[in-house]
C-alpha cells in the first residue's frame, strides 16, 4: 500500500514539474495556399499527389482551351482581312496623276509658246488674235490643271479617311485577341509557392470549374508555432528572441528545436481550452508565432512547447 502511494505521489510530482517546465505552448501552423482552377474546362493534364513536393511557377496541369484557341485565330484571320481591305493611295489615284501630269507638260508647253508669240507680236511677225488665242488656251489649261489637282487631292484624302476608318476596327479586334491569350494562359495551372501538397481534390480527366479547389500546398521547411502566453510573461519577450522549441519524439523523448518570436499580439483573448499556459488559473492570454527550422518531424497540427532562453 505504501509503495502504491509513493508512486502515485512520484508521477503527480513529475506531472507537476513538467507543468511548469515550459513558459508558453501551442500548435504547428504553415501557410497554407487552397490552388482553384481559373479556366472552365476538361482537366487533360495533371501532376499532382499529396506528399508531393512542387516549385514556384511549375507547370502541374492543363485544363483544356481548343475552343477558345479557335476564337483567337478567327479574330487573328479577322485583322489580317482589314489589311486586304485598305485601299492603296498611289494604286487608286494613279490614273488622275497621270492626267496631271499630262495637262501640267501642256500647260509648260503652251505657256512657253505664249511667251514666244508676245515676242513676234511686238516685233510684227505674229497678229493679236493669234496672242489672244494662245492666252485663252493657256488660260484654261490653267483651269483644267486646278480641277484635276483637286480631284487629286479629294481622292486622296477619301481613301486615307476610307483606310483610317477600316484600320479603326483593329486595336478593338487586337483588344480582344489579348484579352482570349489571357484566357487560354489561365488554362495552365501554374504552382504559386514552393512547398508539399497537403491535399489533393482533383484526378486527370475531370470537368473544372473557375474557382474549383484543386489542391492545398504549404511550404513545410519553415512552421509557425502558435502558442499563448500570460500577461505577465509580456516583459519577458520581445521579437526576435530566441527560444527554444520541445515537441514529443514518443517513449517519453522529446526533440528540441531553436525558434525566433516572429509576432507578439498587442491584444488579450481568451484562453483556448485545448492550450496550457504558465499560470492555470490565466483567463486572458496574448498569442505569439515562433518560426521554427523543420528537419522533417514537425506537422502541422502537432503540439509543441516554448522555453524562453533566460
């Protein structure tokens, strides 16, 4: 009867000194990243398996586009058909120039034998009609000049208004291109952060849809221990520390780890009834976040003490 008395005493003293043998305790967290889909459509390519360790920016699966490829080349096809549709200005007035050039080598032509038969009529070779003649056909060879260089300017001036209204319908047409490419590059299901594939809601084959959860990663190198603290503990912190992290290696065994408090509330709450602190009796407690080094042993879940270097 003794003995069993001084056991029981024994295992409520060692009880209460590992009580009292940690400053603060908690859980291991990580970021965790839920990856949805961003394009809707048959998943025909996917590498992804829980436990699998992934990199930033890997492509890990394809959700299928073809339709929206298609819409793409048809709007491509539309903006090349515009091109064919534009009028070329030398082409179009070529027969208007050519009649101006033609009534500008009369009009020099006329205007020089004008000249010459002012001469002959103040010498007496040559009578006024002829002078008076020769001004009126020059006369309207200027005219005629004056309208053709106007038609040539009008035409010219329609067709690049003409062009200019055809060539308008491409930045909308090249807006919308851009805007398909994006679509179809949101059908590559890119990997946003290094890390482990948690869980997996996806198989190759499957319909998808925009927003549908595909998998949750974390990055395991690196967990946060999310413990609490009393208020009187608060001076005896501060970020930056380092402190050192127990979690249970079974049979009795314990790992130790080295942690730096990365985060300190300036809030009190109260205290979560799965969470041991320093003090029993503490109703209000202040959360910290320790980020601890993972040799592979820590999970997310997994309890864990802090030990506050003195």
């Amino acid at each position: 009867m003794k003995k069993i008395t001084l056991i029981i005493a024994l295992a409520a003293l060692i009880a209460c000194n590992h009580k009292n043998n940690f400053d603060a305790s908690g859980n291991f967290t990580a970021d965790e990243v839920i990856v949805s889909a961003q394009q809707t459509g048959q998943l025909i390519a996917y590498e992804v398996e829980e436990g699998k360790t992934l990199t930033e920016g890997q492509k890990v699966g394809q959700i299928n586009v073809e339709v929206l490829k298609l819409q793409k080349e048809q709007v491509e096809a539309t903006i090349s058909s515009l091109k064919e549709k534009t009028l070329s200005p030398a082409d179009q007035v070529a027969l208007i120039r050519s009649q101006y050039e033609v009534q500008k080598a009369q009009l020099e032509q006329q205007e020089r034998e004008l000249t010459r038969v002012r001469q002959l009529v103040a010498g007496g070779a040559a009578t006024q009609k002829q002078l008076d003649d020769l001004t009126a056909l020059v006369n309207q060879l200027r005219k005629q000049l004056a309208v053709t260089q106007n038609q040539l300017r009008v035409s010219l001036t329609n067709i690049n208004t003409q062009n200019r209204n055809v060539m308008s319908q491409e930045a909308p047409l090249q807006k919308n291109a851009e805007a398909v490419q994006v679509q179809i590059n949101q059908g590559e299901i890119i990997n946003p952060i290094m890390g482990t594939v948690l869980v997996n809601y996806a198989l190759k084959g499957e319909m998808q849809t925009f927003g549908k959860p595909l998998y949750k990663i974390a990055n395991m190198e690196t967990l946060t221990l999310k413990a609490y603290i009393t208020g009187d503990q608060l001076p005896q912190i501060k970020l930056g520390q380092q402190v050192t992290i127990r979690t249970d290696a079974g049979e009795g065994a314990q790992r130790t780890y080295q942690g730096e408090i990365t985060y300190i509330s300036n809030k009190a709450e109260f205290t979560p009834k799965t969470i041991q602190t320093k003090s029993e009796r503490a109703n209000l407690v202040y959360a910290i976040k320790v980020k601890v080094k993972n040799d592979g042993y820590l999970k997310i879940g997994m309890y864990g003490e802090v030990v506050f270097k003195k």
